[in-house]
C-alpha cells in the first residue's frame, strides 16, 4: 500500500481540532451535563425498590418501550433505571454529533473547495478523511471516559465500574457507528444537505425499526445498531457483545468510506443527482420558490419525524393514571389543578417539549439564508432583479409557514394517536389549541435568528445556545425548583397552560409584537450590512 496516501495525516489532525476547538467540547460537556443530572434526581425520589419496582408496571407499556428500549425490569435499580430511561435518547444525540462532526469536515469543505485546495499542499488523498475520522474517534473516545468515570463517582450503590464503563462507551460505539454510516454518505451523495439528509434518515430508521421489533420481535432488535444500546444491558447483566458489534460494524464503515474516497473523483459522488428540469417552474423563478427548494427535502423529513413524535406522546395518554400513580417526579413537572383530569394536566408539559422541538426546523429554514451567504451564493442573485428585501423575506416567510406546520402536524399526530388509546379520547381543538399557543413564542425564536443575521451574522450559532437554555429551564427547571423569572427569559416561559389555563390575550400578543419588531428589524439591519 502507498502510504503517500496518508501523508501529514497527523498535522490535518491538529488542523481540525483547532478549528473544532469550542465546537467538541460544548458537545461533549452538554452530553456529560445531560447525563450527569439524572441519576441523582432518581435517587431522591426513588428512594427504595418497592418505590422504583411500582414504575416498572408502566414502562413495561409497549409505549415507553418504544420510545426507550427494553430493560431488566425484574432487577430495576437506580442504574438499571437510568440506563433505561436515558442511554437510548443520548446515543441518539450522539449519532446527531457524529453526523454534523464528519459532514462538517467531508462533504461540506469538499463543497467550499477546502479538500481541493488541501490536496494541492503536500497531504495525502485519503489524508483529510482520515484526519476527520481520528478527530471524531478522539472525541467519542473522551466523551466515554468522561462519561464513565463521571457515573462511577457519583458513588451510587447499583451504578459499579463496568457498568459505567458499559455506559460511556456504549455511547462511544454509538458516535464511531454514526460517524462511519456518514463517513460512506459523504462518498455517495454530492453535497452536505444530501449526506446530512441520508445520514439522518439511517439514524432515525434504525429508531423507528428498534421501536416497532422490540415491541413485536424483539430479536429482529440486533439488526439496528440502536438496539444493541439496549441489548447492553447496562448495570444489569452488563453484556459487551454489542460494543465488539459496534466497533466491528465501525471499522467496516470506516474501511469502506476509505474506498469509495480513493475510487471517486473530488466534488462527485456515486449516487448522482437527478437531471433537473429544461425549463425553471414559475414558482422556482421567485426567490422564495428557490428557498422552498432548497430545504424540501429536509421541511418534509421533520414534518414526518414531528408527527411521529406527536404520536408517540399521545400514545402515552392510555395509561396516564398508572404512569403518574406514585411517580413523584413526573407529578411535579405537572401543574397540579382541581377538577382537570391527568390528560390535561400532562398536555401543557407534552406540548412545551414538543413546541421546543417543532421550533428547530423553522429557525434551521431561517438560519439557511446565512449558510448561503457563507458560501458566496448570495451574490449571484443579488447582482440579478433580486433585492435584499425580498431574499431575507423569502427565508423569513418560509421559517413561519414552516413553524405553523410543524406544530400543526405534531398536535396532529398526538391526538389521533392519543384518541386511539383512550376510552373516550380528546377533543382536537382542546389539542390544537393548546399547541397554538407556543406558535408566539416559535416565532420569536425565528424573529431573534432573522435579527442576529441582519445584523450580528457572525452570531447566528447563539440562537442555539439560547434553545438549549429555553429547553433546561422550562423542562427540568420544575425539579430544581429555579425560581420562576429564569424561565420567563425564554419567550415560552410567558406562553399560558393550555387546557388548565386560559389563553389570555395580552401575552400572546406581546409575544407577537415582539415577533414582529424583531423581523421588521432584521430587514433593515440585511439591506444595510455588507454581505460577508
């Protein structure tokens, strides 16, 4: 083998990491934050195995094992419980870090001609990638031992040192597994959005087939890399058949993306783009015609995936009673109200979660315009009749209308799916309203990223920083009892409770209002700047 190939892999190593030097570790502490706060909230509150065997009952609910995986729930322990309830939705996290870490650094510099411009100095062909994967193999290997030994400290009795182990890096495998499947799409599809796009739509079938065979055939599970999370058995009987999986399945990935990147051409791929039409439609002759097109793919990816997670919430709404009955962190997330029934106790809650959620597609829709002028195609259209009006009022309109229906379809889908499961189900304008209500307060979240692009564009990334303080405060804040001003920072700290509260009008027009400045704002500050 010419090792010429590999040339200066270590130097594209460091290069990478200084350019991912704030980037790896806000993921990797936020993982560790999000996992560490758990099990000691668990503690508390289950303080004996007669208080944690009682939940068994409910998570035995075809439901949450859907949404969470199997688990020995014959040996339910603190650590049993925590694995069960938390180790599935972080490895999911984890494959999304993975999928933006080697896309970021693969198909994405390959688009803005940074791979070629690398290939011309003295580096290797299979240097870059290479030095993509060692970064992000560092990075899941820190995370593992960080998380490892973090879970080992906290000295609680069920949760030992191989267990903690099994855990860390279990999550570990997961990010190798994702970074490999993205590693392959980066070779395959011709751009970032399509590698992204595919890499995504492998993450969440993995999900989606876990869910349904752990509830039908539960050995057809081993086939999604998602399932041997589960199949760990972390804290229980500890089984590392599914790490020598995951590492296996991960160096096969990696082989193989090494090569289809020693076979292609720069800048192609092999899953070639379909021609395109002779003539333009008159819708994509408008700016905002082209704005729809360039994110459809991915508008109707969400759409389907905020369905689904509608309708795995209403789900849920079958079993409430037992699912609340003697839980008493789940009782005070609700806001306990005389004469509401559970169902209506726990829709504020659901819909707080799921409006957060809804809100990253319409301010991804938002924050696209800024990904373009990155990536100099914005002069091109602005040196035609294009004005800048009407280029950042295209994104803006289609951020709302794409808010309006990402709400609309996961009120949608917990309500169908919660009308199913109960005996006398749910109103749907109870359910539709009660989503609406955070529509306010999504807009704000579009109007502060059309803001900070009118005028702060460098800082277009703080939005996320603040939906990620929006989500601790509002979800968890309840169980750290923080004081009620810290989530009123949040534009869906002022949204009312709905159907326990009534919609009043003033706070959702302010809400509006301040919508609305931000947006009106935002145009002048884009028509004024220069294009970066």
């Amino acid at each position: 083998m010419d090792l010429n190939i590999f040339a200066n892999t270590g130097k594209l190593s460091r290069f990478i990491l200084r350019l991912d030097q704030i980037r790896i570790p806000l993921w990797i502490i936020g993982l560790a934050i999000f996992t560490f706060i758990v099990p000691p909230t668990f503690e508390n509150l289950y303080e004996t195995q007669q208080d944690r065997t009682a939940i068994t009952e409910t998570m035995k609910n075809p439901a949450m094992i859907a949404m969470l995986g199997t688990s020995d729930f014959d040996n339910y322990s603190i650590g049993v419980m925590t694995a069960h309830n938390m180790l599935l939705m972080t490895a999911v996290i984890v494959g999304l870090m993975a999928i933006f870490l080697v896309t970021r650094h693969t198909r994405a510099d390959e688009e803005d001609g940074r791979v070629e411009m690398i290939r011309s100095l003295p580096s290797g062909r299979l240097s870059y990638l290479n030095a993509t994967l060692i970064v992000t193999s560092g990075s899941f290997i820190i995370l593992a031992l960080l998380i490892s030994f973090g879970l080992y400290a906290m000295g609680i009795e069920s949760m030992d040192l191989e267990g903690s182990f099994l855990y860390g890096i279990a999550l570990g495998g997961t990010g190798l597994i994702f970074a490999g499947v993205t590693a392959v799409f980066a070779q395959l599809t011709e751009s970032s959005r399509g590698t992204i796009g595919w890499s995504v739509s492998i993450l969440l079938f993995f999900y989606l087939f876990r869910a349904v065979t752990d509830i039908s055939n539960e050995a057809l599970s081993w086939f999604s890399p998602l399932g041997w999370v589960s199949k760990a058995e972390v804290y229980s009987s500890n089984q590392w058949g599914p790490i020598v999986l995951m590492l296996g399945v991960s160096l096969v990935l990696f082989i193989l993306a090494n090569f289809l990147n020693s076979i292609r051409d720069l800048e192609q791929g092999f899953i070639a783009s379909k021609p395109g039409r002779r003539n333009a439609t008159r819708l994509l002759q408008s700016p905002l015609g082209l704005a729809f097109r360039l994110q459809r793919t991915g508008f109707i990816c969400w759409a389907i995936g905020m369905y689904v997670l509608g309708a795995s919430y209403g789900s849920v709404f079958g079993d409430l009673e037992s699912f609340f009955e003697g839980n008493e962190m789940y009782q005070q997330m609700l806001k306990q109200t005389e004469g509401a029934s559970i169902a209506e106790q726990f829709i504020p809650t659901v819909m707080l979660v799921i409006s957060l959620l809804a809100t990253v597609p319409p301010v991804m829709a938002m924050n696209k315009l800024r990904n373009e002028e990155k990536k100099d195609r914005l002069d091109h259209l602005l040196s035609r009749a294009v004005s800048r009006t009407q280029l950042i009022g295209s994104y803006l309109i289609l951020a709302i209308v794409n808010g309006g229906v990402m709400i609309s379809l996961s009120a949608l889908g917990l309500w169908s799916a919660a009308t199913s499961t109960m005996e006398e189900g749910l109103e749907f304008g109870m359910v539709f309203s009660s989503a609406l209500v955070f529509y306010p307060a999504m807009l704000v979240m579009i109007g502060i990223a059309a803001f900070l692009i009118g005028f702060l564009p460098k800082m277009t990334s703080f939005i996320w920083i603040y939906f990620l303080y929006s989500f601790f405060v509002l979800y968890i804040g309840n169980l750290m009892e923080l004081p009620k001003w810290v989530g009123q920072l949040s534009p869906f700290g002022h949204v009312p409770q709905v159907p326990i509260e009534e919609a009043t009008f003033l706070p959702l027009f302010l809400l509006s209002i301040v919508a609305v400045g931000l947006m009106i704002i935002s145009f002048v500050g884009f028509r004024n700047r220069d294009i970066q």
